[in-house]
C-alpha cells in the first residue's frame, strides 16, 4: 500500500512543468490564466451556482435520510478523535489562513469599495457585507466539503478501498478506475491540491511579511518571504513526520485555543454590542436571503453580474479546488463516525464558528471605517486587519497574537496537505511512508517561493479555479457512485437483520 504510485511521477512531471513556464514567462503565464478564467466564470457561472446549491440541498438530506446510522467504519468502530478536536481539525484544514486574511478585508470591501447590490458606505451595504460574507464562507463550502468527504469515508472505511478519489467511481466504472483514467482522475486531484496549498503559502507568507513589517519594521520582499516560507516548512514538515495523532492533532487544537482568544479580545475592545446585534441580525438575514443569493445570477444586471463573477463564482471556484485535499482529509480523520453525525459536524460548527468570526472581524472594521478613524480600504488586503487593530487597545499584543495565529494556521494546513498528497500518491495508504511526505513538503514550498519571486500567484490562483471544471464533473460521479452504493449497503444491512 505505501509504494508510490505512478501518480507521484506524473503530477511532478506536470507541476514541474507549470512551475517551469510560470517562472521563465510570467506575463504570458499570467495572461492566458486570467483569460481562462474569465472565460470560465462567464460562461459557467450558472453551473458552479447549481452545482454547489445542489451539493448543500444533498448534504441536508444525509442527515435526515435512513442513510444517517451507517458508520464511517465498521459498526463497531468508533471516532480516534475526540469531537472538540475534530473540529479544530475540519476548520484548520478547510479554512485556515483564509480566515484572518479576509475576516477584516473581505466584509469592508463589501460594505465601502464594492457592494453586491446596495450603495457604498450605507446601513444596508453593511448588513449586505456581512450576509456576503457569511454566504461565501458558510454552510454552501462546507456541504460541498462534507459530501465529498462522505464518499471518500464511507468507501475507504465501509467498503476497504484504497484512501483514493478514483476508488470512489468504481460502483459506476468498476476495474477502469484501477488503469488509466483512474490515474489521470487521481492526478487531477494531486495537481490541485499542491498548488492550491502552494498558493495559500504564498499569501500566508505575503500577510505574516506584512505583519512583521508593520510591527518590526521588517523589509517586504521575497528575501523575508523566503525566510518566513524556509522556517514554516522545517516546522510543517516535523509536524508531518510526527504522524497524524501527534502533529497536525496538537496543532489544530493550539489553532481553535489562539483563535478563541484574538476572537474575545476583538469582541471585548471593538464594539462590543454592535457585533452581537449584527451577528443576530445579519445571521437572520443570511438565512433569509440564503435561496435567492443560492441561485443568483443576476442575468439582466452586468454590474451585479460582474460582481458575482469577482466574488461568488471566483469562491465557488476556489472551494472545489480545494475540495480533493480537504475532503480527504476530513473523511480521513472521520472513521468511525455515523452519516448523520459527520455531517451534522461538518455542517454545524464550521459554519457558526465562521459566521461569529466575519461578525466580530468585518463589524469591529466597519464601525473603525464608519468614525473616520482610519480610512482601512487603501491598505492592501494583508494589511487591512493591521490597521483596524492599530486603532484598537493593547494593539500590539493583539497583531502579534494573529501573526502567531496566521503561522499555525499556515503549518496546519501545509502539514495536512503534506499528509494527503502522501496519501495519493501511495495508493492511498493511510499511513504514508515520511520521505514521500517530505518530498511533497519541498515541493510546495518550492513552488511557493518561486511564484512569488515573479509575481506568479495571481496566475497560480487562476490555473486552480480552472482546473476546479474538470473536477467538478468528477465529483458530480463521485455522488452518483456514493448514492448507488448506499443504497446496496441499505439492502444489505437491512437483509442481516
């Protein structure tokens, strides 16, 4: 089971390849990306709305269909992790960096740059930002994450297949999945996951260089980019090393400790009961307005339409690109569940959790913008959350705290992808051997650090959102497959008894 496959020496071969003419033409690399995904977003949008609304109206169903009692297991397995870690786990893995980054920038931009429907800088942009963000953030990328997670348990631990995306279709395809197009389908997911990482790296390394900067006078630029992405993966990769239980485990629950933390301090020293109005009322509202932003296209408004495509489609996008390793790794650290208590999780907690971060974060940044006590929309966005905390107390306290915070998120999520390509790329060993783990800790990293010194993230992050079309047809399978087997596991357990 841990022999490499030859699936590890064609996703180099091809990650080498993109890497190659990234580095050596950035501008055209960054050219034809950008065109394919306007291209893309244009012509697709309407499938990426559908698709990922379908995927939650599928998620909902789980939980309350017969389906709900069959463990992720054997019936008499029971979960390795205790639920509080799970969900650090689900959350650090699904979200991670993401959600410093963004929980100041992306509400403000909504509220004062650039509002999906309403007027800039009015009460109703800012009840719209947080809906917004709440939408983009919430149940829709987590019953997307939930439901292929689901396949990828319930065939690696029901059913003993290999931890691999292309053992999944076998219901459907039977032994072709164990050939070629089982190879490319696995391939495709690999290429994914490590540039959607080395990506996340980069912008991690981008905000903690920022942040430093802001704090220590540190010099923006690849040396210290460099620097910071060197340290990360020597702490990433040991992590790794240590194994699942060990690392990634304490890691996670240090991730939920400092997030809760900078969480009460911005609840405590920003407006305090603001934020809890605007979380009720902005929760109600996400709620209320959760069907019409669903299926939104807004075909006969191209401003609107423009702003779908910048925003919703881009997330939509964005999330599938990440749904191979970070399905994978919530349905490995899944075993011995039931249907309906995994998806319960992944629905329930990440999705509060988020909603409660974007309130405290987006409100405390709107308010600071609304008194005039910074203007925080020409910071650039690594650096919009510095900002809001150099206006509040115990400022510098706080900034160190989300740049402690933004590292253990940025070694969370590298060590978890570390951990998932080994899986794929050892046909699917639950256990993958620490050289393989390690070689794909370089190569992300590496990856990283070379698209950074040519500007190349922009065009990296584009080249994920394109590959995310192809995948999504797989994962289309994937649920197809998912359905027919549960429905003869149904048979089966109901014939035994």
């Amino acid at each position: 089971m841990k022999k490499i496959s030859n699936v590890f020496f064609i996703a180099i071969g091809l990650i080498i390849a993109v890497v190659i003419y990234g580095a050596l033409s950035p501008e055209s690399f960054g050219a034809i990306t950008e065109h394919a995904k306007n291209f893309v977003a244009s012509r697709f949008g309407w499938y990426y709305m559908l698709l990922m609304s379908f995927m939650a109206i599928l998620s909902v169903y789980f939980v309350f269909s017969p389906y709900g009692n069959i463990r992720l297991g054997k019936d008499t397995d029971r979960p390795q992790f205790s639920t509080v870690t799970w969900i650090a786990m689900l959350f650090s893995a699904g979200m991670g960096i993401g959600v410093v980054f963004y929980s100041a920038a992306e509400p403000l931009s909504h509220f004062a740059i650039s509002p999906a429907t309403e007027d800039p800088n009015t009460d109703a942009a800012f009840k719209e930002a947080l809906r917004q963000s709440f939408f983009h953030w919430g149940f829709h990328v987590w019953a997307m994450y939930g439901v292929i997670a689901l396949s990828l348990a319930f065939f690696q631990f029901r059913k003993g297949e290999p931890g691999l995306i292309s053992a999944t279709l076998k219901p459907i395809f039977g032994k072709k999945m164990e050939g070629p197009w089982g190879i490319f389908i696995d391939v495709l997911a690999v290429f994914a996951t490590s540039f959607g990482v080395a990506t996340t790296l980069g912008f991690g390394a981008v905000q903690i260089n920022a942040g430093l900067h802001y704090l220590f006078d540190v010099t923006i630029g690849i040396k210290s980019q460099f620097v910071i992405i060197a340290v990360v993966t020597v702490l990433f990769v040991a992590s790794a090393w240590s194994g699942l239980s060990k690392g990634i485990k304490y890691l996670s629950n240090a991730n939920l400790i400092l997030a809760f933390i900078l969480l009460g301090l911005i609840i405590i020293l920003g407006p305090t009961l603001l934020i809890f109005n605007m979380f009720t009322d902005s929760l109600g509202g996400y709620i209320a307005n959760l069907i019409p932003m669903s299926f939104g296209t807004a075909p006969l408004n191209p401003d609107n339409r423009q702003w779908l495509d910048s925003w919703t489609i881009f997330y939509w996008a964005w999330w599938i690109s990440w749904a191979p390793f970070v399905s994978m790794f919530i349905a490995r650290i899944s075993k011995g569940r039931t249907i309906r208590e995994f998806m319960v999780g992944v629905l329930v907690a990440p999705t509060l959790l988020g909603t409660f971060w974007f309130s405290a974060f987006g409100t405390t940044a709107i308010d600071i913008q609304k008194k005039g006590l910074v203007d925080l929309t020409i910071p650039s966005t690594e650096l919009t959350i510095f900002e809001m905390f150099n206006v509040m107390p115990m400022s510098l306290f706080i900034s160190v705290l989300a740049i402690f915070l933004i590292a253990s998120f940025f070694i969370t999520s590298a060590d978890s992808a570390t951990f998932v390509l080994g899986m794929q790329s050892t046909n699917g060993s639950l256990t993958p051997p620490n050289n393989v783990k390690l070689t794909w800790g370089t190569i992300q990293s590496t990856i990283a650090f070379i698209l950074l010194s040519v500007n190349g993230l922009t065009a990296l992050q584009n080249t994920i959102i394109i590959a995310a079309l192809p995948f999504s047809f797989v994962m289309l399978l994937m649920i197809a497959s998912l359905l027919k087997a549960l429905k003869a596991e149904l048979k089966l357990i109901k014939s035994k008894k």
